[in-house]
C-alpha cells in the first residue's frame, strides 16, 4: 500500500508519505514524542447495527493507498504504520478493547495515535485506549465534527451509541459537537444531548462571524479539560464532496471548513490523538471521498506538529511532556 511516485531518493524534501512510512509491530514501537503512528480499524459491525451501509471496513487500507501518493509536508520526525485490529464475526465490543490497547501503547511510548476507521464505533475503542492511559482523575473533552449525535439509547452497541455509551459511564468526559443538523437528529436526540450537558454547534452556524464564535467555543471547550481527543464522522460532509459514506449528507459541511476545523483543533496543546471515521469505499464515486479522507488526515498530522509537545492543563499549566499513566513532569513559570 505504501508505494507511489519518487522526485528523489536522497533529497527528504521532495519525499512523498510511502518514502517516511516504517511498518513496525506494535510492541516495537520506540518512546518519541515527535512520531505519529497509524492504525486502522477494519470494522463496520457498528454501522450494520446502526441500519447503515456496510463497506467502511475497506477504508484503512484505500485510505493509506491515497495518503501514500502525498508529499510528506510535515515535520514529524518518525511516522510508523503499525497494522490494522480487524472485527471479526461480528465481535464488536472485543475489536473495540484491542484498539483501546493499542493506543494506550502508543500513547505510552509518546507516539500520536492516528486512527484510520471504520465505522464511527472506531471512536469508543479510541476512547478507551485514552481514557486508560490518562487515568481515572483527568478530564477528558471529546470533539466530534459530524452531522449526528450518536447518542442513540439503545441495548446493543453499534455506531449510533458511543457518545452516550461513554457520559454514563465517565462522569469525568465531555463532549462537543460541530456540524450537527436539525434534521439529521430526532427531537428525542436533542433532548438527550441537552440533557447530558453537550455542548454543539449547528452546520450552518459554524462558519458565522468569520468562525468567532466558533473558535471561541472550542477554545473554552479545549480550556475546560486536561485532554482532549478529536473525531471526525465524514458523513458531516457535504455529499457533492463526500459521497462515499454510510449516510451522505445534501446539507453537510464543505470541506474547506472541515479542513479548518481539523486545523484549528490539531494545533491545541492538549490534543491527544485524532480518528477519522465513515469513509465507505464500497459506495465512493471515482475515490473521491477517500481521497479527500487522505488529505484531511494530512491536514490534522501537519497542525499536530505545531502544537506544543506538552499538555496543558485545566488549571493553565503547561507539562513538559507525557509519562505513563497521565503522570506529569511540570515546568515552572508555565
């Protein structure tokens, strides 16, 4: 999958991704905050659950295949590509834990997760891997940009649920969502977004006063708690730019907003991990929405890389870098 053009085999500046990428196991990943991993989730039991369309499990793979082609335009100094937890017969809530492990791995050895889904149930097993690294006692702020809540009341867990799957079961986390849409929710979900204290930003508000109000939300948001981590549900994006998702979207997102967005979030200091999520190859039009995919997990590697290595906490102070557990070495003055 990781093959594609070469300008020059000596020169890095004109490298392309395939050129960086090293394949390595998981457990021989080496501790550098400066490195990003990829790892993908072959997995859309949650959205067959969900009454959606199947086929976001080929989404790992294509969407390497289009991120290999790109100009490496970051400075990460490592980025590793550790495989792929696949479901297997219908075995959700297990592939959901193994990925929650490998990104506690990752995050252990410092590494920036990058999660390549699979059905937006790719999101709980991100959490997981999160929550048991930063621990019980630290806040946890999860930023959504998709058209739905997914906080379905359901008994069976799928890709409708996550979001109230983990705010009854972590009363320290909370949630902010961009792109919602009024007709892409039921009364009854609004009621229970309202009722859990979410925070969300409607489609056609985001962009109004230049993203003010916008950036002034998230940056409250992103203040409030120790971490943050980010997901992104393609299906928030218009479908004449995203078409390949299990539930496309006439009055979705444009993409340059998107792209804005994932941007501006990718540049906080308290960001942990990204996951992009709902890219269905099966039902793409000439790889459009995978391509797009790929550029847009460019885009948040790129502003990762500018943000401070630290984590900034919710009292203001600045740690100088992580250890396990959520453990953290302080540096005076910050």
């Amino acid at each position: 999958m990781w093959q594609g053009r070469i300008d020059s085999e000596t020169d890095k500046k004109q490298f392309r991704f395939h050129q960086i990428v090293q394949l390595k196991d998981i457990n021989d990943i080496d501790k550098n905050e400066n490195a990003f991993s990829i790892i993908g989730f072959e997995c859309d039991e949650g959205v067959r659950r969900n009454k959606g369309r199947i086929g976001a499990a080929a989404a790992p793979n294509e969407i390497r295949k289009m991120i290999s082609k790109l100009p490496y335009n970051i400075e990460a100094t490592e980025t590793n590509d550790v495989g792929n937890v696949v479901c297997e017969n219908g075995q959700l809530e297990n592939a959901q834990r193994e990925l929650g492990n490998h990104i506690y791995k990752l995050l252990h050895q410092s590494n920036t997760p990058i999660i390549l889904g699979g059905g937006h149930e790719t999101l709980y097993g991100h959490y997981l891997g999160v929550r048991d690294f930063i621990g019980e006692k630290h806040s946890l702020g999860i930023v959504n940009i998709d058209a739905h809540f997914d906080m379905r009341d359901e008994v069976v867990p799928s890709s409708g649920t996550m979001f109230k799957q983990i705010l009854d079961q972590d009363k320290n986390a909370g949630y902010l969502c961009l792109g919602i849409q009024e007709f892409g929710n039921t009364k009854s979900l609004f009621e229970t977004a309202d009722s859990y204290g979410c925070k969300y930003i409607y489609e056609e508000n985001i962009a109004t006063n230049n993203y003010t109000n916008t950036f002034e939300t998230i940056d409250r948001f992103a203040r409030q708690y120790d971490y943050i981590m980010l997901t992104l549900c393609t299906d928030s994006i218009i479908s004449s730019e995203a078409p390949g998702v299990s539930a496309p979207s006439p009055f979705g997102l444009e993409a340059k907003v998107v792209r804005k967005l994932l941007r501006y979030i990718g540049a906080k200091e308290n960001i942990t991990s990204f996951d992009i999520s709902e890219v269905n190859p099966v039902v793409d039009e000439n790889g459009k929405t995978v391509r797009l995919a790929a550029n847009l997990v460019a885009e948040v590697m790129k502003s990762l890389t500018k943000k401070s290595k630290g984590v900034r906490q919710g009292d203001g102070s600045l740690a100088s870098s992580y250890v396990e557990r959520g453990q953290f070495l302080y540096e005076s003055g910050n």
